[in-house]
C-alpha cells in the first residue's frame, strides 16, 4: 500500500512540473525538509485558491499531441537549425525555490502566527476569532465538544473561519480530535468503539475502516487535521489518561492497527497527527493536571514505546504531537515537549521525522504549573518544534505570538529556525490543497454512519 501511495505520488508531482508542489521529502529553503511524502502539493497562489488535479496521463493537453494548427508541421529551417538566435528560455524555478519565494514575502507577524493552532470559544464564530485571525494570523484552529453542535453548525462555523481568512497568506489548518470511544467530537456520528476495543479484535482491516469513517467525517465537516492515531502503547494498567484509547499492550498490536488508522485518515485527505511521542502510555500522572515523570533510558523507549512511531515515520507520517513528560534520564531539564535532545536529537535524527512537530495543548497543568506560557512557548520553538498548540484563550494566544516575536528580535530565536517551521508547515498544506474555499452547508453524515455500522456489526 506503501508503495503504490509513493508512486501515485511520484507521478502526481511530475505531471504538475514546476509548480509549486513541495512533495515527497525533497527539501525546503536553507537546507530544510517540508515533509514527509504524502497527498500530491497544490499550485501555491496565495495558498488560498482551489486547487485543481494534475491531469492524469493520457488527458488534457497530452492527449492531443500533433493536433495543432489542423494537423500541419512547421517546416524545417534552413541549414538544419531552428532559425533562431533566441536563446533558450529560462528555467522553471523548482518546488522548493517557490516555497522559499512564498515564505520570503510573509512579514513576521504572519510566519509567527502560522507557528499556532488556537482554540475556540463558543459555537459561531466570534470577533475574539476574527482578531487572531487578522491581528495574530494564527495558522489554524481545533475545535473541541463545546463548539459543536450539529454538522450544520460546525459547516457554518468552519466557512465563518475561512472567509476571514482570505487575506492572509496561506489556508487555515481546521482541526479537531476525533480518535472515537470517550474522544469523539464530531456531531451526528454513530458511536465509534474506543481503540482498546478495536485493537482486541487483531483486525487491522477493521481499524482502517474506522480510520475512513474518521476522515470522512472530518472532512465532510471541514476539518483538515485529526489528533489521531494514538500511538501510545498502554503498558501501565494504573494510566489515568490514556487506558482504551492505545490501541493494546504490546508495539506489534499498536502498530499495525495504528497505521491502518493513520493510512485511512490520510486516504480521504485529511492530516492524521500521531501521538503522544516519546509515549504516554506508562505514565501514572494525567498531564492535563500535572507533569508526569517516566524513568526511562533511551535505550528502553526505543525497544518499546518508540515502535510505533518508528513505524509511523517511515510510513510517511505528517505531524507528530510530542507530549508533556519528563524523562530525567534523557533530559533532567525539560519535558519532551520543550526539549530539544528529544524533539531534534533523537525525533529528527535518530528517528529521520522530516515533517511537522507540533505540541499537545500548552494550556495543560503539566505545562502550567511549571513554566510561564510564554517561555514554554520559546523554549520549545528553540528545540525543534513547529506549532504550538493552544486549547483554550484568546489572551494566550496573543502571549504566546507576542513572545515568538520578541524572542525573533532579539535574536534568542534566529530568523532561519523560524523560516525552518514554516516552510514544512506550508509544504504540508500544499500537499493536501488545503483551501479556504467554503464547504456543503448542510453536511450529510449518512455515509459514514453506513461505514462505521458494518464495520462494528461484523466485529
């Protein structure tokens, strides 16, 4: 499956030539990778536009070869040259000297805000989300339980979301968590059994079901980024924040359900984030409320809890969530999250992770209780993450940008490191086409409900 998704993608970028796909894992500006490979990259406009499908071979122009003027030649020139001293056009500017074109012209304040994923109040659109969109141009949003209602309401919210976001320079990341069991937000949708449930079937052909059921759902309702799969092996029974949402005990079973999953989500277009990386699943603390503590080596995190994410990487995950947890006996200073030997060290170069890092809410008491938001938030640019992803408040959200900022000007963050975060953000972007164009007003969930009632009754 692996193999076939990489040649369909391959194909799609050369038929798109010169413009402006960030595909596979070719690199970005200054020396940086995008990405992993994934969905074929968008003609980058203003990264708003909709875009269109390459053509496939054989269609369009291709098809039509020596049709030209009713089928006549051009006659040979003279002496067997071309006749002409023109010289020959220039050449094409590559994908990545575009992306690098597009993130030179963004101002500060734009590539800053397209480093955050802010959370939302109510369930409409509000003026506090219009200002961090025109003032803080956030790159995107995650809806939780409390701001949704019906499918239609979450349709009239997204395109609320998208329309003031026109002006700026890159589509919105819309994103919600929806794994299924006890975290489900998605309205309208039949009850989707929890992981644990799932994965005691050893059927992986059933959790790729789900996986679709997941991706269609989001996307029906505008969502382009789903929090899921959890890649957590659940190997401490007394884990309060985890439980049935691993998919199992034992990395065999965590990953072969857990990528079917991520490869499903992916297949409707949507972006799958793995989580909680290093692994959340022999904590005994839930880190919405306090900073857990695992004791650790590397050596033992790579036999174990770093299976599955391996597995996921070289299967071209997108976007890792890396989670609030110290491991004293890797980095005695600083959790996964704001650590730098786990995010640069060890996800990007032990693992080879060449796509986006993005944290778990920096709102969490695990964060809060023990560093200032705005710190957290530096400090954890610093060691390699690219979004910073904020659950709740549109205050943080402008302490959070705020911070970035002055830590650019005063030169603790380097311009490059930022430019590194945005390229591979908008290079995801343009992998998916993700658009501000607005979606069906009335999205029907029947489909899905069909999916996910023959996938559950045959299990």
């Amino acid at each position: 499956m692996r193999k076939l998704w990489l040649a369909t993608l391959a194909l799609s970028v050369v038929l798109a030539g010169g413009c402006g796909s960030a595909g596979g894992n070719g690199g970005a500006t200054g020396g940086t990778n995008p990405g992993n490979a994934a969905p074929p990259a968008q003609t980058p406009d203003n990264g708003n536009a909709p875009q269109t499908t390459p053509e496939q071979p054989g269609s369009g122009n291709g098809g039509n070869a020596g049709a030209g003027n009713n089928g006549a030649q051009t006659p040979p020139a003279e002496n067997g040259n071309s006749g002409s001293n023109e010289p020959p056009p220039p050449a094409q500017p590559t994908a990545e000297e575009l992306l690098a074109q597009r993130v030179a012209k963004m101002t500060l304040d734009e590539k800053v805000g397209e480093m955050l994923i802010a959370g939302l109040d109510g369930t409409t659109a509000s003026a506090q989300a219009k200002r961090m969109i025109q003032e803080q141009h956030v790159g995107g949003f995650i809806f939780y339980k409390n701001n949704v209602t019906t499918p239609a309401g979450v349709a009239a919210y997204v395109n609320q979301l998208k329309a003031w976001n026109k002006a700026n320079p890159a589509p919105l990341f819309i994103s919600v968590d929806q794994e299924g069991g006890r975290v489900s937000r998605l309205p309208g949708l039949l009850k989707i059994p929890p992981a644990r449930t799932i994965g005691d079937t050893g059927d992986a052909a059933y959790a790729g079901q789900i996986g679709t059921a997941l991706g269609k759902a989001g996307k029906l309702m505008g969502f382009n980024v789903d929090f899921a799969p959890v890649l957590d092996i659940n190997s401490n029974p007394n884990n309060p924040v985890i439980g049935d949402r691993s998919f199992g005990t034992t990395p065999k079973r965590v990953t072969d359900m857990g990528l079917s999953v991520l490869e499903s989500i992916r297949g409707q277009g949507v972006v799958p984030v793995v989580k909680h990386f290093p692994g959340h699943g022999d904590t005994s603390v839930d880190s919405h409320l306090e900073l857990p503590v695992v004791n650790k080596t590397l050596a033992q995190l790579k036999a174990f809890e770093w299976v599955p994410f391996k597995a996921a990487v070289e299967d071209g995950a997108d976007m890792v969530m890396v989670a609030h947890i110290l491991f004293p006996k890797i980095d005695p200073s600083h959790p996964a999250s704001l650590s730098k030997t786990i995010i640069t060290d060890e996800l990007r170069g032990e693992l080879g992770f060449q796509g986006v890092v993005i944290t778990d809410d920096m709102t969490m008491g695990a964060i809060s209780e023990h560093f200032g938001l705005a710190q957290a938030a530096v400090t954890s640019v610093k060691a390699g993450s690219d979004i910073i992803l904020l659950a709740h408040g549109y205050d943080d959200a402008k302490t959070v940008v705020g911070a970035l900022k002055q830590a650019v000007q005063k030169g603790a963050i380097t311009q490059q490191r930022i430019d590194e975060s945005v390229t591979r953000i908008l290079a995801l972007k343009q992998r998916y086409k993700l658009s501000d164009a607005a979606i069906p007003a009335k999205p029907d969930v029947s489909g899905v409900n069909a999916i996910i009632k023959k996938a559950v009754s045959a299990h």
